[in-house]
C-alpha cells in the first residue's frame, strides 16, 4: 500500500505542477462564465434601429406598422418602380411593398433591401402584415379582434413533488438540466483523464523507464499508482473549475444585474423573435427575474436533492473514471505507437459514446426500462445514473447501481491487470486480440 502511494504522490504532484494544468484550470472557468454571459452581455446592447419604408396599395395597412426599438416605419405615397430607382438615395433601410391582392394572395408581400435584409427583420414586417390581414378579414366576418383576444388564456403551473415528508417544489427544467451536464462532465473526464493514463503508461513504456520502475515494484502497484493519482489530479481540477465558476459568474451576474432597468432585464431574459416581442413584454410581472439574471436560475436548482447529486457525481465519476482508466491503461501497456491505439480504444469507447447518446432519449423517460437496465451495467451507468437522479430514484436502485459498478471495476482492474503485466514489456510485437486474450492466462 506504501508504494501505491509514492506512485499516486508522483503522478499528482507531476501533472498539477505543470504550466498546462494552472492554465486551464484557471481559463476554463472564464470560458464556460463567458458562454452565458457573453449572450446576455449582447443582448442588452441597443439594436441598430432599421428605416423601413411602406408602399401600401390597398390603403388598408396605415395602422399595422408600429415602431419598436428595432424598426422605424413611414408610410409613402408613390408607384413601387419610382420607390426602388430612388431607394438608394431615400436614407431608408428597407422598402415594403404591399400590393392590391395582398387579402386573396398574403404570400405577394415583397421586401427590397440593397443587402439581404436579417431574419428578425424580414419576421417582423411579415407578422404585422400577417396580423393586419387577420384583423381585416375577422371585421368582414363581424367578429372584433378584441373579443376574440379576450377569450384567449396565459396557463402557467408550479409543480410540487409528493412524498411521505410532504410535498415540496420541484422543476422538470432544473432537473433536466443539471441532470444532462453532470451526465456530460463525466463524459469529457472520462475521456480527458483516461487517455492521459494510457499516453502516461505508453510514454514509460517506450522511453524502457518501466523496466527501472517495475524492478522495484509490482505490475498492478504501478497501474494502481498511476490510476489513482491522475484520478485526484481530476477531482482537484474539477472542485476549482466549480468554485472558479460560480464566482465568477456570480460576480459578473451582479454587476450586469445592477448595471441595467428592471424594464431592460425582463426584456432581456424573456426576449423572443420579433413578430412574439410585443407579447413577451406583457407577461405577468410574476414572472420577471428580478436584480439578479440568475435568481430564476438558482431558485430552480434549489428544488433539487443538492447533496444527493453532488454525492452520486463523485461516486459515479470515480467510479466510472476507474473501470475506463483501468482500460486505457491496458491499452497504453499493449501498444508501441499511436498508430496501434485506435484498433483497441474503438470497442472501448462504445458503451460510453452509446450512453452518452441514449442520455437525450432517457431524460424523456428516465423510469423507463431502457433507462432503469443502462443504469445498472456498469459501462454506461455512470452517465445514465447521473441523468435520472435528478428526477427522482429510489434509494434501493442507487444503491444496486454502485455495487455493479464497484463489481465492474473489480472485474475491469483484473482484467487490465493481466494485460498490464505482460504488454508493459512487451516490444516489437504488434498485438492483437487473440494474443491480449493469451495474456489474460501467462504465469508471470
């Protein structure tokens, strides 16, 4: 145990010692801040309002264009041919044709612009349109637009989640969303983690450092060395990346929260495409997000089982990390060259990238079947586990979950063991699947 030891003190201090690693465990916070917050930051600029000209052949249209902060309209009077020759020199962005047959034909509106005009742009001018010829023809049909406005109804719920303690709020957005990143961040570690304990395993291998190593030590207290230790390099990185973030962007949400209106940050966070914006600025003041953009945010995440999550996310993170590292490193053990490692990491790397995939079709059921068995084996539980435990599930199915998959690094460890011992000396000799098998039974 002593010499697993020095091995795992090696392997850590050597990779949080390196320049890369304080790099990007103090970068990659401002990056994941900036992928929020740099939307946000855009959003509350003001829009370059757009000129829009209106040539109105029925005369029916006066009313139907209103100027928002994205668009100026003025209706003129004139033939659409003399509008287009003098619109370069009119100092307008766009012109708007709406010609005489526009009721019985609503898709002859044309829009002239010297560039192509945006798309927030062209839906704008189209759901006035749009909305004006509905207007129109609800009058000819005796019905007012306005009776027929009242009767529609804003439907909004808050749900709760029921249990033997009572019952408490919940949120399916919340719960879908930190379900799918946590799903995510043990997919990337995974990847990140195991393959430098295989490049780790393949750079002592081919420098013949191993042959000094392994006369001092045994095959498996290496690999247990070399595994464990890149483990608690991750474990560190990520608690930074976590505490890095949240105050980050904790700091950054004030600032811009105190920086802008009220009416600015309601338009900010419910803004929708242009033809749905007048609507979006009448919701009810309940839903407003208040001071702080991620109020909304936090409130919704505190209807989670916190402790719980943050729990299984270490388990099933260490958990999964170890039975795909102990891989990796039979892998980085049977190869000479990069060239050979692709043939093996293929048939690894299945069950991962086929649970990171079913992950969108389990949040749709998570206590369905499919989701409920690819949470039991131990090569995709670690991602579909961590995808259904927002959702609720019981304690008895977590607790069979953790011991397949203790079970399953056992099994793995073994496994690897026995190939770890034979391929890290191992030279010249390309090898194949039959022969990883013939390693599996040596007498060494």
């Amino acid at each position: 145990m002593k010499t697993i030891f020095l091995i795992l003190k090696r392997e850590y201090l050597v990779r949080v010692k390196k320049k890369s690693f304080l790099i990007m465990t103090f970068v990659t916070p401002l990056l994941v801040s900036c992928l929020w917050l740099v939307p946000i930051i855009f959003a509350m600029r003001d829009i370059d309002q757009k000129k829009v000209e209106v040539i109105d052949e029925t005369g029916q249209f006066e009313k139907a264009f209103k100027d928002t902060k994205e668009l100026v309209f003025k209706p003129v009077q004139g033939s659409v041919d003399q509008a287009k020759k003098e619109f370069g020199k009119s100092g307008y962005d766009v012109l708007v044709h709406i010609p005489k047959n526009i009721l019985e034909n609503p898709k002859s509106l044309k829009i002239y612009a010297e560039k192509n005009v945006s798309l927030e742009v062209k839906r704008g001018i189209e759901n006035a349109v749009e909305q004006e010829i509905e207007n129109i023809r609800l009058l000819n049909a005796g019905i007012d637009r306005k009776v027929l406005e009242s009767t529609k109804a804003n439907v909004s719920s808050d749900t709760y989640s029921l249990s033997e303690e009572g019952e408490r709020d919940s949120s399916s957005g919340a719960a879908t969303g930190i379900g799918y990143f946590c799903a995510f961040v043990i997919y990337i570690a995974i990847f990140i983690y195991g393959v430098q304990v295989m490049r780790g395993v393949m750079e002592e291998k081919t420098n013949r450092i191993v042959e000094v190593i392994i006369s001092s030590v045994k095959p498996f207290q290496l690999m247990a060395g070399k595994i464990t230790g890149v483990a608690l390099v991750g474990l560190t990185q990520f608690l930074l990346w976590i505490l890095l973030t949240f105050g980050i962007s904790s700091v950054v949400s004030n600032l811009i929260g105190q920086s802008v209106g009220p009416q600015q940050r309601v338009e900010m966070m419910t803004r929708e495409p242009a033809q749905n914006q007048a609507v979006a600025t009448e919701k009810p003041k309940k839903e407003q997000t208040g001071n702080n953009p991620m109020g909304a945010v936090m409130k919704a995440i505190s209807t989670l089982d916190i402790p719980l999550i943050i729990g299984c996310f270490l388990i099933y993170f260490i958990g999964g990390y170890l039975i795909y590292s102990a891989l990796f490193a039979a892998v980085g053990s049977a190869v000479d060259s990069d060239t050979d490692v692709q043939q093996f990491m293929f048939p690894i790397t299945i069950p991962l990238v086929l649970a990171f995939i079913m992950a969108q079709f389990v949040i749709r059921e998570p206590d369905g079947a499919v989701a409920f068995w690819m949470s039991m084996i131990p090569f995709t539980s670690p991602i579909i586990m961590m995808v259904r435990i927002p959702f609720g599930v019981p304690f008895w199915e977590i607790a069979v979950s953790v011991l397949l998959l203790i079970g399953g690094f056992l099994g793995t460890a073994w496994l690897a063991a026995r190939i770890y011992r034979v391929g890290i000396l191992m030279y010249g000799k390309k090898p194949s699947y039959k022969e990883l098998v013939k390693w599996l039974f040596y007498k060494v």
